[in-house]
C-alpha cells in the first residue's frame, strides 16, 4: 500500500531527540494495555541496524520503530500469545462488533511483531494487513483508490483508538449478544462518546458481518482531526501520522529528508512543505516528457502521420501511471490531497486512453483507405473511414464509463447519462443521421457510382464522389453540384452507365398542309433510313396524333451504345436525315402558330350531308341506331372486313399471295 512506504521511514528526526517511545524499544513493556515484543539484538544484527548508541546509531536504532509503520503497525491485544500461529489465508474474524475490533488492534500488532522476527515478512506482512482492511467497509470507497484510501482510514482510526478510553472486550457484545437483540432492531455497536461504528453489512458479498461501518470509514480524517487535542493513552505511539506525511517511500532517503529545514517538513494543507515542492517538479517532469513526445510526432513535412501520433499518445499511458505510483509510493501525499491528485490522475490516465483510442481508429481508418484497393473518394472508402471512427469513438466512451466506475461514479447514473447525452446528441444531429442512413442506403443500392453519368429532375452530370453527408455531381457546365443524401436519394436516377442501349424518342410536328401522300412518303423513308442505320435497333416510326396546328410523328428507337457521348452522335446523325426526308417529300415542319382565315367558299355540301341525315333516320326507324353501342351481331358481322393493311400495299400484295396459295391448296 502507498502509506506503508512512507511508515518505514517515519519520525527519525523526532525520535532522535529523545523520543517517549526509545524506552519502549530497548525493554519488554507494556504499551496501551498490550504485550510488546522487543527486537533481539542478534536480530538488529541481522537487519544490519546499529545497536549502540552513537551519532550513526540513534538515526539507525531510530528507524525501528518508524519501520514497523510500513505494516500499519499497533499493538497486541490482551490474550495474544507472541508465539501464536495464524495462518496467511485464514480470515478476519467479523462475527460480532467484539470480533472485529479485537481482529483490527490484534492484526496492527500481528504485523508489529511478524517484521522483527521474520526477515522476509512480505506475505506474513501482507495477510496481516489484509485482515485489517478486510474489518472495514469500503463499499462506498471509488475502486480505483479503495485499498488506498482503507489503509489511510485504517491508520487514522487505530490513532484515534490510542486516544480514547476503550472498553473491556467483555463490555463489547459478542455473537451471542448480538443475536438476542429483538427483531427490527439494528444489528451495530457505537464505541462510547464518538461516532465510530461497527454494524452488520446486510447485502452484498459479504452479508451477516460486522464491519466498520462505511461512514466511518469515510470520516476517519474527520475523527482523527476531532481528536487532535486529545492525549495519547500510556504507552501509545504518538504522532505517527505526522510522522508519516512528513516523511516518502523507499526512494526517499530518510537522511535526505531529515537534512531539510524544518520550514521543509512543516505541515501545508495536510501535506509536508517539501512534498508540494517534490510534487510541482514531478508534474513539471511530466509535461515536459509530454511536450517531446508532441513535438517528436509533428510530420516535418506536410503529410500527416496517424501511426506516429498515435505511439505518441500511448507512451504518456505508463507516463501517467508512473507519475500516479511516484505520488503514492514515493511522496505518500494523504488525506484530502491524495483524493483530489489521485483522482485528476486517474481521469488524466482515462481520457488519454480514450484519445488514443481515437488515434487509434483514425490511423487503422487512413490506412485502409490509402490502400490502391479501396478508391477514398468512393461510399466504399467513406464507410470505412466511418465504421473506424464509430467503432474507435464508441470503445473511448466505454473506456471513459468504465473510468468513471471506478472512480465510484454508479454504474447506472453513467447509463443513464449516456443514454439521455445520445438522445440530445441525436436531436440535434437529426439532420445528419438522415444524410448518414441516406448514404448508407446509397451504398447498399449502389443506383451510382463514382465517375458515372446520371441524370436527375432536371440535372445531368458525372458523379464525383459520395460521402455519408452529401454527394458531389460535376454539371455539364463544370459547375459542382453539392446534394444531401436525403434529398438525393429521394431523386429518381436516371443512370446512363448501367445500360447497353439508349433509345431516341422525337416527336415531329408537320404542318396541316401535308397531305396524305406526302405524310406516307415521310413515314416511309424514315422506316427505310433507320433500319439502314448500323447503329439503330428496333425503330418505330408512326403517325401518333393530330394537334391544333401540326401533325403528330413519333420516332423511338435504340441506338446500339451505352456511351451517352456516342449516344449524342448518333442522334444527330439521325436527326440530320430526317431533316433531308422531309425537306424532299415538300413539306415542312410546323412551327406553333394560330391561322386565322378570311375565305369565301361555296359551304358544306347539302347534298352528302341530306345523304348522311337520311341514313340516320333510316337506322332509327329500323331500330339500328349503333349508340352507346353496336350489338354483337354488328360487331360480329363486320370484324374483319376491311383491308390491312390498305389495298396496293406491299404487305398487303404478301398476304393477298399467302390466301392465293391456301386455297389452290
């Protein structure tokens, strides 16, 4: 743990100006009520500590005590034999308030001793610690710092303990006392005249155990900074939390720190003067390493270096994390302090993961898209450049969740966050995901391509990219038209790279004053000229309609070509023979026009038109009137009695020869 640096190393200078606590060391005793174990001279030895008095051995013989520090350090409890064996895995007992107390002061002297009998204490050390930690309720500690800030609230509570007048254990209710508290009840033991608890954890893992309840743990510095004033019970270590944030870890020098003046070692803001000094130049460290890696991965040349940048920003990861351990086991900053610079460092440590994260995708993006397989310019190389991006941005926000879980942020209050962000987030961006889902149905479509002609409302050009937001079309005029996907993709296209034909449709307008003959003429040598054209398929060539002031003909054919530049010469070609048809039949085509004329005529003929009119009082006195309809007997008896095609047609003259040649058969 990050204060048991600092406990080996605390109060040198304090003992060796005749500290209370040197008789303790040098004899047994009795401290606070407990057995105390001396340090053998022949295991001073072994240690290599001075062990005569002198200017060397008292800082030497000085450390002893701070040493036994490191392991949060008290006193034995009444009861406990020195020789008594516990094993490393065998837990703290929680069973009822008298338990937990008795396993908190028992392990702290556990500890205490098992340094000084054992040279290689590690795992003893570290079970005994353990077991202290485990009587406390950290439950609501941030997980990041949980075992950090339960050692410091360890170590504050066991001095308040030193001040006060505890009870016999036999005054402490056990198991059985516990148990035979009525129903409803709370299951907790409040140690008399303070606000220290001990209660029954009624959920969780570790359900049915009495525990230093989670606000006292939280509110051990409050404890500790109440009971300042107080005086130490007999034979208690005085100060040691003084002495502790006075002093560093192992790679401070005790000497070092004691060779500093004592405005050095005052106290500021709960931290020693020479630490704040320590933890300026750290962070100054820190940004300075930062700035080289920056500059280091600027391109000096123009072209941007994703890869680069990002190393750069994953090698202040361990950056961060080193400064983060120099802190804590080095400086050994406590308290209030610890909390605010721990945390900072630990929401530094997550964002620059995010970040890299970030780089991360963009340089995985860049390079698939740089590759010659993929066109950047296409949807193909916008998709993947956005899946990247989407997938990296979505692992950041995860890796920042899990950040701010662990600084104790509920899990569910981040989801919600999350959640209600993404709402707001895609309200405001409504128009931009409609682009986004337009683009990826474009994608999934493909009704264009890049480099593709198309044609759309009244819109002709060549494709010139697609992106997720909006897709560029170079005009004929060389103009660039920039479209939203939304809006584009509601378009009907017109793609005219995607077919082996293109169709010529004209309609022409003939004057009124072509005749029959004439109008037969023109149809006839634009049949014979498109399908003696190479390059035209299936043509049709008809008389479609009669307007106010021309004659209607369509012409619809294919042009054998699916190039819209080939396609534009044959239909000039095309139109320049019509031209000369019907430049040669004599007639000309109708421009629009309204004729108005002053004649004197004969007027209708009354003789065809009596003809007509007898013809229909004759059908209305027979009954024959052919109005609304003709019977079937009428439609039945002339179907097929005209000529078609015409008589003196050359399709007419082939089929009168094929009836010729069924009868004679």
């Amino acid at each position: 743990m990050a204060l048991d640096a600092g406990l080996g190393q605390a109060g040198g200078d304090r003992l060796r100006r005749e500290s209370p606590l040197w008789p303790s060391i040098r004899r047994p005793g009795r401290m606070h009520g407990r057995n105390f174990c001396p340090l053998p001279i022949e295991d001073a030895r072994m240690l290599r500590l001075p062990t005569k008095f002198g200017p060397m051995s008292r800082t030497g013989v000085a450390l002893v005590p701070l040493l036994l520090l490191v392991l949060m350090l008290g006193t034995a409890p009444d009861g406990l034999a020195a020789e008594e064996f516990i094993s490393p895995l065998e837990p703290a007992d929680t069973s009822s308030p008298r338990a937990t107390l008795k396993a908190f002061r028992g392990n702290f002297d556990r500890a205490y001793r098992d340094f000084y009998r054992i040279r290689d204490t590690k795992l003893v050390d570290r079970a005994a610690q353990v077991r202290v930690l485990r009587t406390l309720d950290s439950s609501e500690l941030a997980p990041a710092q949980a075992r950090r800030l339960a050692s410091e609230a360890a170590l504050l509570l066991n001095e308040v303990l030193d001040k006060v007048q505890l009870p016999p254990y036999e005054e402490i209710p056990d198991a059985e006392a516990m148990r035979a508290l009525p129903a409803g009840e709370a299951r907790r033991w409040r140690l008399p005249g303070t606000a220290i608890t001990i209660e029954r954890i009624d959920e969780g893992p570790r359900k049915g155990e009495y525990l230093f309840s989670s606000d006292t743990v939280r509110r051990a510095h409050d404890f500790y900074e109440r009971a300042r004033n107080l005086s130490y019970q007999p034979g208690a270590m005085e100060n040691f939390y003084r002495d502790i944030i006075s002093q560093g870890g192992a790679w401070v020098p005790v000497r070092v720190v004691n060779w500093l003046p004592d405005s050095a070692k005052s106290i500021v803001w709960g931290q020693a003067a020479w630490k704040w000094v320590a933890m300026a130049l750290t962070v100054g460290v820190w940004l300075l390493i930062v700035y080289m890696l920056r500059r280091l991965s600027r391109p000096r040349d123009e072209k941007p270096h994703h890869w680069l940048r990002f190393f750069s920003t994953v090698a202040i990861l361990p950056l961060t994390r080193g400064m983060r351990w120099f802190m804590d086991k080095q400086l050994v900053i406590a308290g209030t302090v610890f909390e605010i610079v721990d945390t900072a460092l630990v929401v530094l440590y997550f964002i620059v993961g995010a970040v890299a994260l970030i780089n991360l995708g963009t340089a995985v993006a860049r390079s698939l898209i740089e590759s010659p397989r993929v066109d950047k310019n296409s949807i193909d190389g916008n998709l993947i450049s956005v899946g990247v991006h989407t997938a990296a941005w979505l692992l950041a926000i995860l890796l920042l969740a899990k950040g701010a879980s662990d600084l104790g942020v509920p899990l569910a209050a981040v989801v919600t966050s999350l959640g209600v962000g993404g709402l707001a987030f895609a309200m405001a961006a409504r128009p931009t995901l409609e682009n986004l889902i337009a683009g990826v149905t474009l994608y999934l479509d493909k009704p264009v391509k890049v480099g593709q002609f198309c044609q759309f409302d009244d819109v002709l050009g060549t494709v010139e990219r697609i992106g997720l937001r909006s897709t560029r079309i170079r005009r004929w005029g060389g103009n660039v038209l920039s479209i939203p996907n939304a809006q584009f993709a509601e378009y009907q296209l017109d793609n005219y790279n995607d077919t082996k034909y293109i169709w010529i449709r004209q309609r022409l307008r003939l004057r009124y004053e072509t005749s029959a003959d004439q109008l037969k003429f023109i149809l006839a040598k634009l049949r014979e000229m498109l399908f003696a054209h190479p390059k035209v398929l299936l043509p049709r060539v008809r008389l479609i309609g009669f307007n106010e002031d021309s004659l209607k003909v369509e012409i619809l054919a294919y042009t054998d070509t699916g190039v819209w530049a080939e396609w534009h010469a044959i239909r000039e070609d095309v139109f320049l023979r019509v031209m000369k048809i019907i430049e040669s039949s004599g007639t000309r085509l109708a421009l629009p026009s309204q004729t108005t004329y002053f004649v004197r005529d004969d007027g209708l003929d009354d003789e065809k038109k009596r003809a007509a009119e007898e013809q229909v009082h004759e059908w209305t006195e027979k009954g024959e009137l052919p109005f609304p309809d003709m019977t079937a007997e009428q439609q039945k008896a002339l179907a097929g009695t005209l000529d078609f095609p015409p008589v003196g047609s050359i399709e007419y003259k082939t089929v009168e020869e094929s009836e010729a040649g069924k009868d004679k058969a």
